[in-house]
C-alpha cells in the first residue's frame, strides 16, 4: 500500500518554521555568547578600575607604610564596595597579609586564591578564583609609595553569582527577543503555507502532479492536432498528433516556445486573443494540407490569456464522410428493399382477399421471372443475404446507367458469421463499382464482368471494366489518399477500398493498362456459418 504524503500546508508549516527556528537559534546563541562575553569584560573593567583607583589613593599607600587600616579606609571601601555591587576589597602588603577585609576576622591572614604572584610583580590583571567569600572575578592592582616602590597591593573582587545574574539580564531581552520572533516567523510560515494552498487551489502537490500527467495522456491520445498560445502568441501546448500533421505539412522540429504567427501564419490565433471568441469548421491551408480548424479564446478572470485550436486534415474527414455515406446508401438500400417486398406482400394480399386468383399466378410468375432474372444469378454466386442484397441494388442502379454487369465463379461465396467482413466487403464492392462506373464515364459500350469465387479457404473477388484504364507506373500516386484525375476532393474510394482490404488481413493486386481498362483482384479470409448455424473458418 502506497505511504499517504503529508499534506502540503503541513510540509510548508514544518519547513518554514523549522528554518526559522534554525536561524533564530544560531543567531540567538551568537548573540547570546557576545552579549555574554561583553558582560564579563564589563564587570572586569569595573573591577579593574575599582582597584586602580584604590591603588592610587594617599591613604591607601598610608596604610601600607603603617600596616594597618584606619577607619576612614575601610569606610570608604565599604561605600565603594556597597555602591558598585562588589563582593570585597582588600588591601595586602608584598607578603600577601591582608591589611584591609571585609570580614575584620580575616585582617592578618594570608590571601587565598593562589592567583596573587604577578600582583607582586607589578602587574595588573584579572583573573576568576575560589577565595573564602566563594568563587568570584578578581582584579589586582599594585600599590606604589611616592618613590615608585611597590608596596603592597589591592584585589577587588565580584561575585560569580552577581556576574552570572548580570550575563543572565543581559542575555534574557536577546532570548525573548528571539521566542518573539519565532513565534512571528511561525505566524508568517501559516499564513504563507494558506496563501500557497489557496494559490494551489487547495491541491496537493502530487494531486496537481497527477493532474499533469492526465493532461498529458488525454492530449497525446486525441487524434485531433492540439494548438495552445499565450497572450504573447507563443505555443505553450502541443501534442503529438499536431506534431506529426505539421510534419506531413513540411515543418519538422520542436514548435514549443516559437510564435505561432512563425510557424502557421494562415492560422492567425492572434484574434482570438484580442477578442475574438471561437471559430468552428473553418479551413485554413498549411502547406499542403488543408486542415479543418476549431479556435477558440481562453479566460482568466474574465481576461483573454491565450488560444485553442484543434484541426484535422481535411483528406481524412472527407474519406470519413465518404464511408460514412456509403454505410447510409446501404441501409437506405435495405429500407427500399423491405419497403418494395412489403408493397408486393399488399398487392398479392389484396388478390387473396378478393380471390382474384388467375391474376395473382400471372403476378407470382412476373415475380418469379424477375427473381430468376435478376437475382438468381446473385443468389447463385453469393449465399450472404446482405452482401447479395446490397449487389442486387448496386445491379439495379448500373442497369439504369446502361452498364453491362456480367457475374461468373465456380464457388459460391457462403454466409459470412462475422458483421465487420460483411461490412468490409460491402465496402470494397461499392467503392470497387464506383471506381469502374468513375472510369467508364463517356463511353457508348460500358461493361464490368464480376468473378465471386473461393480459392484455398479464402473469398475471391475480381471486377474488371473497359474504361479508359491507367500506366501502371502511376499506381503508387493513384493508391495515395485524396488522389484522383476527376477533380478536387475525390480520390478517396481507392483508399477506403484498400484499407478494408487490409483490416481484413487481405491481398490485392491491380493491373490497367491506358485504354485497356482496369482489373483488381481480392482475396481475404473469412469465418462462414454453416448450415447448422455454427460457426466455421
């Protein structure tokens, strides 16, 4: 079972707010540390110039020389110490005995922290240790007398518990900051994944993926040729059917992208762009082809963005109306046939019922004579009842033209089991005598000689005429759809014929010589039904 995709508002919600998130915490960490850094070098800074001022204070280098603090000493720290936050101050001789602190119980002792050597070296520093008030930012200053000797020196030192609340306040406006403005680009990433969705017409992306590939199914099985412009009259559409018809046409190459006034000036969609609405059936030359177009304009929001045009070579849909015609002038011809038997029916009825029975014996005997004459010979070479009945009308309209129709074969043509051969044969029999009625026009002895025969399981079928004939190096043309020497838009029988003769599995063979008339030949196979009714090949 295919794993259900998450839905797209949902991917573009987690994408876009995990980038978010993403930028926003990296951000937010550099900022952080900086801010971070920044704070401590501050507090350093204030430590360091606490000490340094204490170190250049009179009383300071005073009480060095005596070796002891006075009580304006340790008032003034204390008030220092108090305004600015620090955790102590205290004065030290060059033995590190502490003269100065803010617990008096630790005056007299040595300094503890192990980070006092370089004091005593005349350097000034800051450096983090545990001392006896805890762990804190320290900075030392040397003390110097007013001969330039060190005497002794002063460490000032800041809680890590006031650095840390300080590195906090300093970094909390950068991480609410930052959660402000996650929940902003969190917002923005809904509002962009609803705007893309409604852009998306609420599809997901592998329903439009889908939807894609459909269009391209439907348009490459239409047979039609399918045209699609732009505003700016480019195509932006065309399937393989209107690819292969230009090429017949004489343009060859990918057309996606060109301007269709370059590749099929005549068509001239540009109208419909400009406000023409649609055109149906009309025809327009290409080339060589004349082709049958539908254009039509397309909207966007009530505005022209393009152009549609489906076409057809005009050939194929008159060789369609043709066949089309032919299925009509049979079924027109089974109409007059049953309309003619129940005429007869009601005359031999009426002779019944008014017991006129010597003149109804003399109308069976016409009859009769008539069936003997005319199709008895049909009946005789063609067991099939639709085809011998569509011959028996092709005969009736030949004789009117005068035509000297002559039937011949050995083997009886049997009933056909399947509809489509009945139907082919009635094609290639039709199209066959038009072409042989076609090529005799204008002469005063016109004969066509019919062979129904079956040859080696096959239907053999050969008709034969005395018209004017034709060079055999001109088959090839003559067999070419639309061909045809009696004027525009015929030519088509020859091809119609020959395309039943091959969906039939069928052979032909033609020979003409000019003024000699011409003779085709057919054989194809068949399934016949037997006298049982089953079916048999």
């Amino acid at each position: 079972m295919r794993k259900k995709d998450m839905p797209f508002m949902l991917q573009m919600l987690l994408f876009t707010s995990g980038l978010i998130c993403l930028t926003l915490l990296v951000t937010g960490l550099l900022i952080g540390y900086n801010q971070a850094a920044d704070t401590k070098e501050a507090l350093a800074d204030k430590a360091s110039l606490s000490a340094s001022h204490f170190a250049r204070m009179p009383v300071v280098a005073d009480a060095l020389a005596k070796g002891e603090a006075d009580e304006e000493l340790r008032a003034i720290a204390a008030e220092v110490r108090e305004n600015n936050d620090l955790q102590y101050i205290v004065l030290m001789n060059m033995e590190g005995i502490r003269l100065m602190h803010p617990v008096p119980e630790r005056i007299g002792e040595h300094f503890v922290g192990g980070d006092i050597d370089e004091v005593f070296e005349g350097k000034s520093y800051t450096s983090e240790a545990v001392g006896t008030l805890g762990p804190s930012m320290r900075a030392f200053e040397p003390v110097y007398n007013q001969e330039g000797m060190q005497i002794g020196a002063i460490s000032v030192g800041i809680s890590t518990e006031v650095t840390n609340q300080a590195v906090w306040d300093s970094v909390k406006i950068t991480i609410y900051g930052t959660a402000v403005s996650l929940l902003l680009g969190l917002a923005g990433s809904y509002l962009l994944a609803r705007r893309l969705k409604k852009t998306l017409f609420n599809l997901e992306p592998q329903e439009i993926a889908y939807m894609m590939e459909e269009r391209e199914a439907m348009l490459d099985s239409v047979s039609e040729g399918v045209i699609a412009i732009n505003a700016d009259g480019h195509i932006i559409i065309a399937n393989p059917s209107a690819e292969i018809m230009l090429e017949r046409a004489g343009h060859y190459g990918n057309i996606i992208g060109q301007k269709i006034s370059a590749i099929w000036p005549e068509l001239s969609l540009e109208v419909f762009v400009n406000g023409e609405k649609a055109v149906y059936d009309k025809a327009v030359r290409f080339g060589e082809l004349e082709m049958i177009t539908n254009s039509v304009s397309f909207q966007v929001d009530k505005h022209n963005v393009g152009a549609l045009v489906t076409f057809r070579d005009r050939n194929e849909l008159d060789a369609m109306m043709k066949k089309l015609s032919g299925v009509e002038s049979y079924a027109h011809t089974l109409r007059m046939q049953t309309h003619e038997f129940m005429n007869k029916l009601h005359i031999i009825g009426a002779m019944v019922y008014t017991e006129s029975y010597e003149e109804l014996a003399e109308y069976v005997d016409s009859l009769s004579m008539i069936y003997q004459r005319e199709t008895g010979i049909i009946s005789a070479h063609i067991d099939d009842v639709a085809i011998a009945g569509y011959l028996l009308t092709k005969l009736e309209r030949l004789e009117q033209l005068q035509i000297d129709v002559d039937i011949q074969g050995e083997n009886k043509w049997p009933s056909l089991s399947d509809p489509t051969a009945v139907d082919r044969w009635i094609t290639i029999i039709g199209n066959s005598l038009e072409n042989a009625v076609d090529a005799m026009v204008g002469q005063e002895e016109k004969k066509i000689t019919l062979i129904f025969d079956v040859i080696d399981g096959e239907l053999f079928y050969e008709i034969r005429d005395n018209g004017e004939g034709f060079d055999v190096e001109d088959l090839p043309s003559i067999l070419e759809k639309g061909y045809s020497t009696k004027g525009l838009n015929r030519g088509y029988g020859m091809t119609i014929m020959i395309n039943a003769v091959k969906a039939g599995n069928g052979n032909y063979h033609i020979q003409s010589e000019i003024g000699a008339g011409v003779c085709l030949q057919i054989t194809m196979p068949y399934e016949w039904n037997d006298k049982e009714g089953n079916n048999s090949q």
